[in-house]
C-alpha cells in the first residue's frame, strides 16, 4: 500500500521526489534536499515547484538551461562543493524569483556574459574557493539593483568588473579576500552608500587610493553605519599615498608595512604621520639631441626616479600631449618611439616625470634631416625596349645648380684607380667656415638605371666604391648635408661637383698572357730571319772562297740534325768516327778568324736560336695557360 504523502502528491499532480533525494512539503512550500547524494548531474526529475534545491557535496560538472527550466518559484539554489567547471549561457534564465545562489567551493576559471543571466532579483551570490581567474565585465548586469552580499574571496582574480560593483546600491558586504589584486580604481567604491563591510586581505596592494568610503572610521554615531575596512596582509608602502590612510587611526588593526626599507616590518598605525614621505622626481638619463634621416625609426628616451615611481609623459613641439597612435607610441618606462619620422616631426620634445610629491621634465631636440633624392625617374629603360640609356644623375644634378646657384669649386670631385669593379671618390676639404654634418654619394650607371646613395661622414675626403659592373659608364655626384641658413630646422643640401667615368670591361688573365707571349714570338722570329740571313752570306762567302783554292768544297757535317718547332729531335744514327781532313788555315772575309772560326760561330749562334725558339714556343704555346708561371721565366729569356 502506497504511502499517505505518495498519494498526497499523487492525487495533487505533483512530480515525484527523485529517488535520491528527500522532499519535505511544508504547507505551500517544497524543498528538494539531495546534498551528498553523489549525483554526477542535477536530477531530471526535480519537481518544478520547489521552492529550495540542496545539490551541496556532490560530484556535478556542468550546469545548462535544461537542469533548471520552468522553475520559476526556486528562491534558493546550494550547488556548493561540486565539480562544476561549466556554466552554461543563461543556465538560470528561468529562475526569476531566485534570491541566494551559492557556488562555493566548485572549479570554475571563469564566468561568462552570460552565464549568470536570468535571476534578476538575486541577493546573494557566493563564489568563494573557486578557481576564478576572469569575471566578464557584464556578468552582474541582471541584478545590480538587487544584491546585497557578493563573495569572491579565495579565488585568482586580479581584475575584477569595478564598474558593475561600483553601480550596486543597496551592496552591504564585499568579500575580495585572498586574490591576486595589484591595485583598486580611485572611486571604485565611491557609490556605495550603503556597504558595512570590504575584506582586502591578503592581496597584493601596495597602496589604496582615498575614496570616500573609507572616511566613515569608525563612528557608532555616523549614519550610514561605519564601514569595517580589511586590508592586513598586503605589502603595503608606507609613503605619503597612504598618509591619508594612517590618518583614520585604526588602532586594533594589525596592518603592517613592507616598505621602504626603513619602515618596513613595522606596525602601520604606530609610524608616525612625518615617516610617511615621498621623494620628487628626479630625471637621471635622457636623450639630448637625436639626428635622424627621414623615414627612419626616432627613439626618444627618459629614465626618471623617485618614490612613488614617476609617471611619463611626452609632449611634442606642437605643446600637445603625444600619445599612442599609428606612428608614434609612448611606453611607461619613459621611451617614446616614431616609427617613421617626416620633416613635421622635428623640433623640441619635453619628458615630464610626475608623482604625488612634484614633477621635474628634460628637452630633447629632435631634427629630420631631409634626404635629398635624384632626379632619374621611374623610368624602365630606353624607348626600342633594349639595354638602358646612359645615366642621368648628372642632367639632375645641373639642373639642381642652375636652380640653386653654381656648384662649388672646392671640392673638387675625382675618381681614381678606377678597375673593372671598383674606383676610388676622392674631394678636397671645401670652403672654411660652413659646417657639414655628412657627405652624400649618388651614382648610377648606363647598366642600370637604379641610383645608389652612399652616405660618407663629414671627416672623409675619400671613399672607395666597390662592386661596379665592369664595362660601364657612370656619372657621379658628391653632395654636402649641413643645416638650413635661416630658423628652420630642415637640412640644406649643396651640390660639390660631379664626375663622369667609366670602367674597363673585365679581361681574362689568360688572354693578357698570350697576348705577350705573340709580341715575344714576333721579336724572336724577326730576330732569327736577320741571323739567318748572316748565316747564309757568310756560308756563301766560305764556298766561294775554298772552290777558288783547290776546287773542291770540303765542308763536311758529321752530325746533323733536324729541328722540330716544339718536338724533341730524332736521335742520329751511330756511324764509325772518322778523322776530319786537314783544312787549310784561311783568314775569313768577315775578319772573324779561320773558317773552322767562321762556321763555328756560325754554328754556334744558329743553335742558340733553336734553342730559345724551342723554349718560347714549345715551351710556353705548347703548353697554353697551364703552366703561365714557368713559361713566363723562359719568356723573358726569350725576349732579352
């Protein structure tokens, strides 16, 4: 037989209890109690009228629209320590009546726009021991008007959304305890008429800025209530942003300060006022003057000290505050950089360093040099489409005198030691008197029409231009970069000359090599011809002379050999030695001695011609370019 309360809620049409869990109807109300149930998800089953759900100590992960849907009369909701690290988008959205929600002890990182959206009458929220790292600015925004009591204590937060809790007005107590916040907004909670109590403790405030709030002390008598005000266990600086703070005289605090170094340990409300002291600005490095070409990337910089640290400010040559943009961007630390710099950028910057205890600013002088550019156009070549025209720098460049003036003679600009691939730029001082911050080099070269700037320091006379393309006509200018004779603060650029020269085309070393070994060959065989010659007059002498003597003509070789140009000789036959004949002793026409004097000299000099033919051209043709450094030495036999 079924139980009287069953059949109770039977015959009223009510849901039955979920099996794990108790349900008490008291008169018109019903509570659905399921804590430590060891549910893994809120019950289906749940009965839409229940005014209170216990779902504490249970192993829920994630909470969506369908767990609580069509409850309209749940006033309080206890989903503490759980597992829930998922809050769906408007889980709550039907619990319009709800006016506790407690959260506590689950593992949620994080809290969505929308996952607390519904309960627009809540009053208290509990998210106390959770894991929360970012609370999403509009997250409070359906119950502002109606909550009293928001708990965020042990969590990871170090942000929070100040301008939601700043607009609850009816809030009385706020639990930031055991964080991770650095820092509170000034007047964060300056709207908070009717708050009694805020837990700092144990965060990472170094100061508190005044609010409103915090000068109720502790007057029984003051109307509103006073405000209990928790800030132990953070490392406080005791300086003069907290003298207004040690002020409210709260002796049974036990606050402390970390620092300075000489207040640090101490016990807060026991400092006296006169300790709590801030040093001024002090502005200990700075940029002084910077040059920079147009278009390039301007660093300013400003290093400052001081208690508290000073806060950087730039202000441009217009007096207007520089702030972060898409060309310029100011850093904290002091460091102002311009991406990409124009003329309108020069002038004078002011570093303003500011704290509690006053400001102390540094200039620093910026100028743009302006960098001059050529005149050769965009132009892609010649009008037939071939190789391109001769270079044109130098029409620009007399153009740009005939517009300013003649250019100067001193310097005079030369190139030297011109090769196929580099050439020495050499100008004289100039005209005493007119400084020059740089020299600027421009060239280009029939080859391309692509015009190269060479930027030179103001102390060289010289610079030696590498990499030319062999082959090729250049025209060259050298200008002078020095400030603009009147007020303004643009560069003034002035032609110093201009020069024309070309490059010779490369030459193969082989080439040149065989080139002089030819001139030799030549000088050897005219030479050989004229001792040729001499050999057979002086030969026809001889015949001429000894037929008239006895008739018969005793000139007899017992050697001979053939001579190859370049080739080895052919080894002669071996034949008995036989005794040479006698020869008369004859005096020779030539005055040169006997005839055996005559044809050995003979002999003698048309050898050694064979021989050095041999050495130049079998030595040194034969051989081609590979062997260039032995043959050179036979060569220079040869010629000599």
């Amino acid at each position: 037989m079924a139980p009287p309360l069953l059949l109770l809620l039977l015959a009223s049409g009510a849901a039955a209890c979920p099996l794990p869990c108790v349900c008490q109807n008291l008169s018109e109300s019903l509570s659905t109690l399921c804590a430590h149930r060891g549910l893994l998800f809120v019950p289906p089953n749940v009965d839409r009228r229940t005014v209170e759900l216990r779902l504490a100590d249970n192993f829920i992960q994630a909470l969506g629209p369908p767990d609580f849907r069509n409850m309209t009369g749940l006033v309080d909701l206890t989903l503490s320590r759980n597992a829930i690290t998922r809050i769906g988008a408007r889980a709550f959205g039907d619990l319009e009546s709800l006016r506790s929600l407690h959260l506590d002890g689950n593992r949620l990182a994080e809290l969505g726009a929308g996952s607390l959206r519904g309960p627009v009458n809540l009053q208290h929220l509990i998210l106390s021991g959770n894991q929360l790292g970012r609370i999403a600015p509009g997250a409070f925004d359906d119950f502002l008007e109606s909550l009293e009591d928001l708990d965020l204590s042990y969590n990871n937060l170090r942000q929070v959304p100040w301008a939601g809790i700043g607009a609850m007005p009816v809030l009385h107590t706020l639990n930031l305890d055991h964080n991770l916040i650095d820092a509170l907004p000034p007047g964060a909670f300056a709207q908070l008429g009717q708050l009694s109590r805020l837990d700092l403790t144990s965060n990472r405030l170094a100061t508190l800025a005044p609010d409103p709030l915090f000068s109720r002390g502790r007057d029984a008598a003051a109307s509103p209530a006073p405000l209990v005000l928790s800030f132990s266990g953070n490392p406080l600086h005791c300086n003069c942003e907290l003298l207004w703070l040690r002020r409210l005289a709260r002796p049974d605090d036990l606050e402390t300060c970390a620092s300075p170094p000489g207040l640090a340990g101490r016990y807060f409300w026991a400092v006296p006022e006169a300790e709590f002291s801030c040093e001024p600005p002090l502005i200990a490095r700075h940029t002084q003057r910077l040059w920079v070409l147009e278009g390039q990337r301007a660093t300013l910089r400003c290093r400052a000290l001081g208690d508290p640290a000073p806060t950087m400010h730039w202000v441009g040559p217009d007096d207007r505050l520089v702030g972060n943009s898409s060309r310029a961007r100011a850093f904290p630390n002091g460091t102002l950089e311009l991406g990409v710099t124009g003329a309108g950028d020069a002038g004078a910057y002011t570093c303003i360093a500011t704290n509690p205890a006053g400001e102390a600013t540094a200039r620093v002088e910026l100028r743009v040099l302006a960098l001059p550019h050529g005149g050769n156009g965009n132009g892609s070549g010649s009008a037939d489409g071939g190789r391109p025209g001769p270079s044109d720098i130098a029409a620009s460049a007399r153009t740009a005198a005939e517009g300013e003036g003649t250019p100067e003679a001193e310097p005079s600009v030369q190139v030297t030691e011109v090769t196929a691939t580099s050439g020495l730029v050499s100008w004289g001082p100039g005209r005493p008197g007119e400084p020059v911050w740089m020299f600027q080099i421009q060239y280009n070269s029939s080859e391309d029409e692509t015009l190269i700037y060479r930027i030179v320091p103001a102390s060289s006379h010289h610079f030696l231009l590498r990499h030319l393309v062999p082959g090729a006509d250049y025209d060259l200018c050298l200008l002078a970069l020095s400030p603009a004779a009147g007020p303004s603060d643009l560069t003034a650029t002035r032609l110093l000359g201009c020069a024309h020269f070309a490059t010779p085309p490369a030459t193969p070393l082989c080439h040149a090599l065989q080139a002089h070994v030819l001139g030799g060959t030549l000088t050897v065989a005219v030479g050989g011809v004229l001792v040729a010659a001499l050999l057979v007059f002086t030969v026809a002498l001889l015949v001429r002379g000894r037929g008239a003597g006895n008739g018969r003509l005793p000139l007899k070789l017992s050697h001979v050999q053939s001579q190859t140009n370049g080739g080895p000789s052919p080894t002669p036959k071996s034949r008995p030695p036989r005794s040479p004949p006698p020869r008369p002793q004859r005096s020779c026409s030539l005055d040169l001695g006997d005839a055996g004097g005559c044809y050995g000299y003979a002999r003698r000099l048309g050898g050694a011609w064979a021989r050095r033919s041999h050495s130049v051209h079998g030595g040194l043709l034969a051989a081609g370019c590979r062997r260039v450094g032995g043959s050179a030495e036979r060569l220079e036999e040869s010629v000599v």
